[in-house]
C-alpha cells in the first residue's frame, strides 16, 4: 500500500496474508496475464493492486473459505482491469488536445525574416530622426519610460513629448508601409498609440 494509505494490517493478520499471497499469487497473475492480453507488466500491476485491496479488506475476506476468496480475487481483479481500460481509454481520447495545447507551434521561417527586416528598417529610421525625436523615441520604446518621466528627464513639457512621439510614429508607419500589420489609418492622423 501506499504511504499516503497508512491503512496497517493487524501483526496477527500478516502471516495469513503472506500464505495467501503465496497461495494464489501465480493463479492470479494467470488470469491476470490473460485479462491484460498478455501484457505482464500490467498484469503485474493489476495483481499488486488486486492484492493491496484484499490486504484492506481481510478482516472480513480471511472468513471465507478459500473458493469464495478466490471469486472475491477474480471479481475484484476484473474491477482493476476495468478501471485502468477507462484510464487508458480516457487518455487516448484527450491525447490529440494534449498534443495540440503543448506541442510549440512550427517555425515560420518567412514571417521571422520579414520581422527582421522591419525591425532593421525601424531602427534605420529612428537612427536617421532629429537628435531630440530620436532621443524621446528610445527613451519610450527601448527603455519603456513613460511621456511624464520623459519630460521630467529632459525638462519639456510632456505635450511636448507626445508631439514627438506622434511625428516618429508616422515616420515608422510611413517608412513600413509594407511591414505594418494595420495598414494605414484612414483618420487623417497616420498611426494608432
């Protein structure tokens, strides 16, 4: 049994649980053997299990007679072989949504190179901003400063700030036309924040 089950068998019960163990252990197993379809290692485990069970419940199973100790056996390895069947089975139902939920997902060689490439543009057209815009721009999307630290930083006002930004968001938006998910905004305005 299990060290969580810490169900104890009496001191007095557990010679007659070796003798009955050794008495039906090799029959067991048989019909075990035949149970599983031949798979020794599950019939192993379903005679542990079929055993472990009759260790819980011999204060009552050792006042049979060896015949009815056998049926009780034979019943309650059934029950195990049918409960690790649904086990199995329940397994191989969920196994294709267990693959698709943790398998990564395939490579798309294409749609990498084409970030690649934007990104190299993005950085090419930040390089070539006012020193001021390009010094506001890394400060917000390299560094992640927010508009107010910005402008406490360089001692501007944070509308000032947002002008900046807005004027190098166009200039990226209209310098990766080709790579900007979005398209261009119809509003009038050229990018969204």
């Amino acid at each position: 049994m299990a060290d969580g089950d810490e169900a104890r068998i009496a001191r007095c019960h557990v010679a007659e649980l070796g003798c009955f163990f050794t008495a039906h252990d090799r029959w067991l197993f048989g019909h075990a053997c035949v149970r599983a379809s031949g798979d020794r290692e599950l019939a192993a485990d379903l005679v542990q299990d079929t055993f472990e069970a009759a260790a819980r419940a011999w204060a009552v199973l050792r006042q049979h007679d060896s015949e009815r100790q056998r049926a009780w056996l034979l019943g309650t390895l059934a029950n195990k072989n049918i409960s690790e069947y649904r086990r199995q089975e329940a397994f191989r139902r969920r196994q294709p949504d267990i693959l698709v939920r943790y398998q990564g997902a395939a490579a798309d060689t294409a749609a990498a190179a084409l970030n690649a490439i934007a990104l190299y543009r993005a950085w090419e057209i930040i390089e070539g901003m006012p020193p001021r815009r390009k010094q506001i721009a890394l400060m917000r999307w390299r560094d992640h400063w927010k508009a107010a630290e910005i402008a406490a930083e360089l001692g501007v006002a944070e509308g000032t700030v947002h002008a900046h930004l807005h004027a190098a968001r166009g200039r990226l938006v209209a310098g990766l036309e080709r790579y900007y998910p979005f398209g261009q905004d119809n509003s009038g305005n050229g990018a969204a924040s």
